[in-house]
C-alpha cells in the first residue's frame, strides 16, 4: 500500500484533511502527517479537529513516500511561504508522482510552479491564480490530469476528491 506525505499546518480545512485520510486508511495507505516541526500541535480552521505532526519538513524526502495530499483551508498559503515545502512539492510533480490537492491546496502548487498546461480545479477565490500559473482551469468536482494529479473545489466534493485519489493509487 501506498505511503502518503500529507502537508500541513494550523488553520486547515478539518474535514477536507478527515475525510480523505479515513478513506486512504480504510484503503490500507499509510498517512504521515509533515508540519514545520514534528510534534507541532495542528488546529483545524473551524476547530472540530486537532493533529500532531508526525514529521518535520526538514527530516523527511519526497523519496520516501508515494504520494503527496495537500488539505484545503489556509494551511496551503502558509505553508507555500516557506521554501522547503515548496521544493518537497515540486519534487514530487518532478517525479510524476500522485498528487491530491484540495479547495485551496492547489496555492501549493502554484508556487513549486508545476502547473503549466495541467488541467486543474480549486477553489473559486483560486482560480485567476491558478489560471495566472499557467494551468487549464475547470470548474467541475474532481479533476484527473495525467493520471497522477487530482484537485477539487472544496467540502461537497470530497467523496469525488477521494474515489479518484483512491483510484489513481491502484
């Protein structure tokens, strides 16, 4: 089964990180959750969820771990403000490697700057940027690109977000 980097920090979007990790779990996938520092006590943006990171950005490689999941809410436009998660970022679409990004997690993506000619979907306050980074933007619930890019718009769209993650980890 698949290992899964998942990139965040405080003020997430809770259940766009819950749901897609329960359904990544049930699947049998292994999930690591990667903030500034290991231990870091994260805090959803409407406060129903609280994570401790299992790893720090600074002692793990995009070589170990299969895929990476970037949750929605602020996290992504914090985290993008520091250079090691961009390049972590850029290291996985570099590699072709699946990438599940959700609501505003595409931010993360536009600053690894590896969305030219990729098809692509995120949140409605989202989309210019996405569109100024070169992407192809749709509005529509899940958006497969080269078989290892999935994003969608935001909450209604997670169990889209999840089959198709789920399906491109087969």
């Amino acid at each position: 089964m698949a290992k899964i980097a998942t990139v965040m920090t405080d003020l997430f979007e809770d259940v766009e990180y819950t749901d897609p990790v329960k359904a990544y779990k049930e699947a049998g996938h292994e999930i690591t959750v990667i903030s500034f520092e290991k231990g870091d006590h994260l805090e959803g943006k409407h406060k129903q969820e609280k994570v401790t990171a299992d790893a720090g950005i600074g002692e793990v490689s995009p070589s170990d771990y299969d895929a990476l999941f970037i949750p929605g809410g602020f996290s992504p436009d914090l985290l993008r403000d520091d250079q090691r998660f961009v390049a972590f970022t850029k290291e996985f679409a570099d590699a072709g490697k699946p990438i599940f990004a959700i609501c505003h997690g595409p931010q993360l993506l536009i600053s690894a700057d590896v969305l030219k000619g990729r098809k692509v979907t995120g949140y409605n306050s989202i989309m210019v940027d996405l569109k100024n980074a070169g992407a192809n933007v749709v509005n529509e619930e899940v958006v497969v690109c080269g078989g290892n890019l999935v994003t969608s718009r935001q909450p209604d769209d997670i169990p889209a977000f999840n089959r198709e993650s789920l399906a491109t980890l087969k």
